[in-house]
C-alpha cells in the first residue's frame, strides 16, 4: 500500500454495537476501509480490534483524528492507539557481543522488508563497531557494571531522546534493563532462546544437548520489569535429534532468533500487535 492509511488499534469492555460504532466513525468522515481484524476475549471480557482506513479522502485533519475520537472511546471505556503508515519509526538496537541478529535487521530494514530507520546501534561491548560503521550507523559504546548502571541508564534514557527514539530492540544484549528503564522507556523488544525456564543462565545450548532436548525455540516479546516474562510477540521452534551436536544446536537456535525477531519487529512496526494484561493479541 503506497497511499498513506491511518490505524486504530482499540481494546475495551466488550458490548453490543462496538464495530458498528467504530466503523461508522470512519465512514461518516469519509473514510474507506481496506483492513478490519477484531478479537473478543471472552473470559476477560475484552474487545480487541484493528482497523486501518485510508486517509485519502478522510474529512478529518490527521491532527484532530485522535480528539475526535476519544469522544466517542471514552464512553466505552476503551484503550487506543492511532497510527499513520507514513510516520517512519527510529530503531536503536541494542547488542553485546553476537552479531546475527544486529546484521539480520540491519539486512531487512535495507532490502526494505520493514519501513524504520536505524540511525543507532548501543553495546555495552565495543567488539561489534566496526558493522556500524560499515552501515553508516552511529554505535556508543556504554559499559554497564554493577556500580554504575543507575548512571548508564539515565545516559541511556538521554540518549534514546536525543535520537527520538520510538523503538528499542535488544538483539542479544545480554544486560538486564531496569525496572525504572523500563517504566520511562517501555518501548522494548527483546529476543531468547526458549529453553527458559528450563535452562536459565550461561551455556543453555550445551545443557539442552546434555539433557537431549528435541526441539529448540526462540521467543520475541516486550521487555517488563519481570525478566524474560514479558508480553510475547512471536515464538518459533525446530526439532533437534540425537545426531545434532551442540555447534548444531546453537545454529539452529542463531536461525530461529533472527526470524523470530525480525518477525515481531516487523509486526510492531506495522502497528499489528495489541498489548493487554501480559499477553498479546497479533493482528495478521
């Protein structure tokens, strides 16, 4: 689609009337529907909609969409979010010292398999310097100890809004990020292998072979102040058999970690995921 479109992404207490409602809104201001999802979670009680128009057409200046709006979300007691397809998201990926994640979306934001910019790259490592600069991409090398990761994080925090920063991804930073980060900063997709909470800490690939797993997976989800227990974005496995060895393992679990994130970073981007309580629904 190369016409500009807006996306509402909408959650609230489930009632009569909602897509009618909704999508009248839409065609009273002269808009045209290209794409609707909606999802009832009927246990939580929960309406859960996507729905993306073009705004060629629409009656309403993009600045006076969202007020006009509310005046008819907030009777409902609903949550939104209001996207336009032509605003271009600013990524910095944050790495330690494993690069096939950073090269792999380095690769689809350039062959344009997802519309962002990536004008930073943070490692609290310097080992991976030299792919930034052969990118053209501005790489800060912030080490974080014990002793000063209060003080990194709020040179973090400064920088991400010097950058205007819409999207943090951590693709194998291997650093726990805050609480208070996170709180001010909650923008963030993180990636891991999903043998947790199986096989937490150092070597997971070699005690999974020890114990003779058969399938190996990777897990893409918002990062919370519960470590690894975030909303999850997208998950993938492949099976393993007793002739693969460790170095098999952790390749097979390298492919997996650059599909699964580049996959959930993809959908974010496209304004297809929709957060509520710690779960996701994921607008295909």
């Amino acid at each position: 689609m190369t016409k500009p479109t807006a996306t509402l992404l909408i959650s609230c207490p489930d009632q009569r009337g909602l897509v009618a409602k909704i999508a009248n809104f839409i065609y009273s201001n002269g808009g045209n529907i290209i794409h609707a999802d909606q999802h009832t979670d009927f246990e939580a009680g929960l309406f859960l909609t996507r729905i993306e128009w073009l705004l060629e057409g629409f009656n309403l200046p993009r600045d006076f969409i969202g007020t006009a709006f509310n005046a008819i979300a907030e009777p409902l007691g609903a949550k939104w979010e209001l996207h336009f397809s032509d605003t271009v998201p600013r990524l910095a990926i944050w790495v330690s010292r494993q690069d096939h994640c950073l090269f792999d979306l380095i690769w689809r934001q350039r062959a344009k398999e997802f519309n962002a910019e990536i004008p930073l790259i943070i490692s609290n490592h310097p080992h991976l310097q030299e792919i930034a600069k052969q990118f053209g991409i501005q790489y800060l090398h912030i080490p974080i100890t014990k002793d000063n990761k209060q003080e990194q994080e709020i040179k973090q925090l400064e920088i991400l809004h010097d950058y205007k920063i819409d999207l943090v991804v951590l693709a194998k930073y291997m650093q726990i990020v805050s609480a208070d980060f996170i709180k001010d900063f909650p923008q963030i997709i993180n990636i891991h292998h999903s043998f947790l909470p199986a096989f937490i800490g150092a070597n997971p690939y070699h005690r999974a072979f020890e114990r003779g797993v058969k399938i190996i997976g990777a897990t893409a989800h918002y990062a919370t102040a519960d470590l690894d227990a975030g909303p999850i974005i997208e998950q993938d496995v492949v099976r393993v058999s007793h002739r693969d060895e460790v170095d098999d393992l952790i390749r097979k679990g390298k492919d997996l970690e650059r599909v699964v994130l580049a996959r959930a970073v993809r959908l974010h981007l496209q304004n297809r995921v929709l957060v509520y309580k710690n779960r996701t629904v994921v607008f295909e």
